[in-house]
C-alpha cells in the first residue's frame, strides 16, 4: 500500500506544477502581470486564437485530476494508519509453557 501512495504522491506533485504553470500561462484580461510576462503571448502562437478555451480546459482538467488525488491520498493514509494499529492489536499471543517440574536428588 505504501508503494501505491509514493506513486500517487508523485503523480500529485505533477500535476501540481502542471495546474501553477497552466495557470500562470493564461493571458489577463488586461493583457498585462505574471501571464503575459511567462509567455501569455506565445500560447497564442502554440493554440490559436483558440488560446481561452484550451488553457481553461486544462485547468479545469488539472484542478479535478488534484483534488480526487488529494481525496485518494487522504483516504489511503487513513486506511494505512488503521490497518497498521489494528495489526500491531491482532498480533498472536505468546504462548509459555509451564517448566518442568526440578528433578529430585535421592
């Protein structure tokens, strides 16, 4: 299970720099700030005059992908944190014999 939640860790990591930089590569309104300075323009030259609906699509697209891997991850940390309490409880009990009874000395 542990190995499962690394690679969803990973792949929330991706996506998480994929959703900053998709969102900083959105031209603003008024075509100035942070958008137009990390290539605002050149999503025009790569899209289209299409630019809008792609960007905003892939945001959409990356914001859904983000929060169902965070849901993901927050359900399988639960299910890793009380499978491993009740396995540490289930352990089998120990089992002592009782000694042997001392030989006797004639």
């Amino acid at each position: 299970m542990s190995i499962l939640i690394g690679i969803f860790t990973f792949v929330l990591i991706i996506v998480s720099v994929f959703l900053i930089l998709v969102v900083l590569a959105q031209k603003a309104k008024n075509d100035g700030g942070v958008g137009a300075a990390l290539g605002g323009g050149m999503t025009e030259a790569a899209f289209g005059a299409d630019t809008g609906n792609v960007l905003s699509k892939a945001t959409i697209n990356a914001a859904i992908a983000f929060f169902v891997l965070s849901f993901a991850l927050y359900l399988g940390h639960i299910y890793q944190r009380t499978h491993a309490t009740a396995a540490a409880n289930d352990a089998l009990p120990t089992i002592s014999l009782p000694a042997a009874p001392a030989p006797q000395n004639p």
